[in-house]
C-alpha cells in the first residue's frame, strides 16, 4: 500500500497504525505533534488503533517555540 506524508510518498507491507508507521518510518510522535488524515485531525490518543488505509494522505505537524 502507499500512503503520502507531507506529500511524500511511503510504500508500507500491510496496513498499519500511525503510531507503527511513524516509529517504522522514525517520524516525530511526542507531545507537540499533530496528525491529519485526509484533511480529519486524528487525537493523539487513538493513533495506536487509526489503521491507515492505501492512498491516505496524512499531514505531520510539529509545533515549534517562538513568537
């Protein structure tokens, strides 16, 4: 299955979770991070049971300090 991330391009085996693909991939997922799944904010809460599906399009955001 392929999935995009910030509109890059992953191919997984199988599907997965967030949580599995972003420790598969080595992506951020500590407080201060958000994720979207075509366009609907997933709680950080039910990323270890959210399967991602082909084709979904997922955006990664980091909050960041400063003013």
């Amino acid at each position: 299955m392929e999935i995009q991330i910030n509109q890059n391009t992953y191919s997984l085996e199988a599907s997965k979770t967030i949580h599995e693909v972003l420790e598969q991939l080595d992506l951020p997922r500590h407080k201060g991070v958000a994720i979207a799944v075509n366009n609907a904010v997933v709680p950080q809460t039910e990323w270890d049971k959210y399967a991602l599906q082909d084709a979904d399009k997922v955006l990664l955001i980091k909050a960041s300090a400063g003013g």
